[in-house]
C-alpha cells in the first residue's frame, strides 16, 4: 500500500462486553478460533479508547496502554500489528495509545473492548474498508471476545466451520434496549488475574476430565439463550447465564493444577444474590476467568440488586451497566 492511501491517524472507541453463554477453548490456537460458539451482551459505559497513528519512516510500533509505555500488554499488540501488516501489504509502523475506563486483567474482559477498539482503528487509518464480519474475524485474532464488542446489544459469536476461520465471527441478535437488562460488575480485586485465558482454555481442554462435556452443553445452550433472548425473557436469559458461568469454573476447576479464579468476596456476591432471589428478585450472577461478578437482573431488582452489594464484605466498587451499542470511529484524519 503507498504511503499516500494512508488516513494515518484515527481514533476509536469500543465497549467490554459479557458473554452469557461462554467461551472457553479453542479449536485452532494459531488462528484464534474458538471451540464453540458464545453469546454475549456489550456494555454501556465500560469502554476502551485507542489512537493509532502510523507513520511511514517511523522506527518502531510504540504502544502506550493505560498510561504505561511498551508495558506487559504491548508485545500482543504489536504481533496484532504484524499480523495485518503481513495481511495488507502495510510497512508503516504505529504509536498506539489505548486507554480503558475500568480495571484491567481482572475478567472485565479488557482485550474484548482493546483488541475491538484497535480493530476498528487500524482499519481506517490504513484504509482496509473491511466489512463487519472481516473486521469481527481481525478482532479475533487479538482476542476471542473482542470479536463480540463490534456488535452492539446481544451478539452471537458463530464457531464456523472452515479451517481458516472467516466464518467465525459475531453477528447480531437483538438490539440493546430489547430486553429489560440491567448489569452490575461487582469489582472484588484490582489485580490483574494470575493465569491469562489463552492459557488457561488450553490447560482446561488438556487437563480437565470435564471439558468435552463442557463443550457440547455449551452447544445446547446457546440454542436456549438466543430463544430466550429474542423472547426477550430476562429470567431466563440470567438463568442461564448462571448455570452456563457455573459450568465453565466447574471445568476449569477439573484441570490440573486447578483454575480457580474466585476469591472470597467472589464467593459471599454468589451467595447475597442467591439469597436475594430466594425472596423473588430477578437477579442472576455470570464469572468470567476473573474474581469479579457480574449480576443481571431486570429494572424492578436492580435496587435491592444494588443495595445488596454495597452490603458484601470484600467489594470494591459497584458499576452499574446496562446493553449499550458496539464499537465505533471517534475520528479518522
Ligand atoms: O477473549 P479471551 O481470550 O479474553 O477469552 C474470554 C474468556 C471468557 O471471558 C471467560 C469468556 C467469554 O466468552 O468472554
């Protein structure tokens, strides 16, 4: 590509989400593509920003995550970078500054939204003019889940069938405010999670007498979750978020050695929200591979859902969220 096609600059902005039906293992490690398939809802409000400006003459990628520069996170961004430079014919290299509004490497799922975000950004800069599904599969290959955060609302992740991965890409499902969702992320640790999912899915898979099971009740339930989710029923949308996530630690806590991603006040927010839908609530908790809970419940719960964590020992922070819209252009010069 000449110098002269490139935008060189643009920026981006692209939302976590959750998945209520998980993804955990991978049917091709080197090209990212995940064993089943997963649903999720992307989040208002819990955003990463990200700015690339590439420059033909430049030296080096330089990558500023979160304020640190060329930190631990820098080396995956640039084999992301490499990986389209070899794709599209690019030479020029790029400073990257990316930021999120919530804590990273905690299982608020901060690749999703950075690895979305610099999809997104990378595509305009250097003029790609990849369709959604292109950009979803590029998004991939950073990060499973980011896949997911181009789509706003509830988004399906397809598993696909082909061996070079292009099918295996998010589509929607229903737009954000097509149920009555609201979730709150009960922050229960500040610190980056010990064991990173890619290692993690490969250990389970490897080790974990229960992870072929896993995979084929995972298959089940997405049929479940996209019905209840286009009749938009929330009780049955968490319902199964709950024994989905409940699943998957159980897998995980079958490898060897074992994952176990929670810690106590992970524990207590389980049990207050249990109690609290004992007495009625609608109010559901879903775990990805971090110590943080995240709670779904509809708008008639959502203050007792709130009063009840603000009780828990052990937690931090409450956010609020609610389905919000997918990862968009903030500029592109
Ligand atoms: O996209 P990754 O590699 O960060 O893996 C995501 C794994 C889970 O968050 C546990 C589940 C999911 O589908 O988001």
């Amino acid at each position: 590509m000449s110098p002269d096609a490139l935008t060189l600059r643009s920026k981006s902005l692209a939302p976590s989400n959750i998945a209520l039906v998980k993804y955990w293992g991978k049917r091709d490690v080197a090209l990212n593509i995940p064993a089943t398939g997963s649903i999720s809802v992307t989040l208002d409000g819990l955003s990463t920003t990200t700015t690339v400006d590439f420059r033909p003459g430049r030296e080096r990628d330089e990558c500023t995550i979160d304020g640190e520069r060329d930190g631990p996170g820098a080396a995956r961004v640039v084999k992301f970078l490499d990986l389209i430079r070899s794709t599209h014919a690019v030479d020029a290299r790029a400073l990257i500054e990316s930021s999120s509004n919530f804590p990273a490497g905690a299982g608020l799922a901060s690749s999703a939204s950075g690895f979305a975000a610099l999809a997104v950004a990378c595509d305009a800069a250097l003029g790609l003019n990849l369709s959604p599904a292109e950009l979803s599969v590029l998004a991939r290959r950073g990060s499973g889940s980011a896949a997911r955060s181009l789509v706003g609302g509830f988004a399906e992740m397809r598993v696909g069938e082909s061996s070079d991965g292009t099918d295996s890409h998010a589509v929607a499902l229903a737009a954000p405010d097509s149920l009555d969702l609201t979730v709150f992320v009960a922050v229960t640790t500040r610190e980056p999670k010990a064991v990173g999912s890619t290692e993690g899915m490969l250990r389970t898979a490897e080790t974990s007498p229960y992870y072929e099971a896993w995979t084929q009740a995972t298959t089940r339930t997405l049929d479940e979750m996209r019905a209840a989710i286009l009749a938009a029923d929330v009780e049955r949308v968490g319902a199964l978020a709950e024994a989905n996530a409940m699943h998957m630690h159980a897998t995980m806590l079958g490898a060897q050695p074992p994952l176990l991603y929670w810690n106590g006040a992970t524990v207590e927010t389980v049990r207050a929200i249990q109690a609290l839908r004992s007495s009625g609530a609608c109010a559901f908790v879903t775990i990805d591979a971090g110590p943080q809970v995240k709670v779904l419940c509809d708008s008639a719960s959502r203050d007792g859902v709130r009063a009840t964590l603000d009780e828990v020992q052990g937690v931090l922070e409450v956010i609020e969220s609610r389905p919000g819209p997918g990862a968009r252009l903030l500029e592109a010069r």
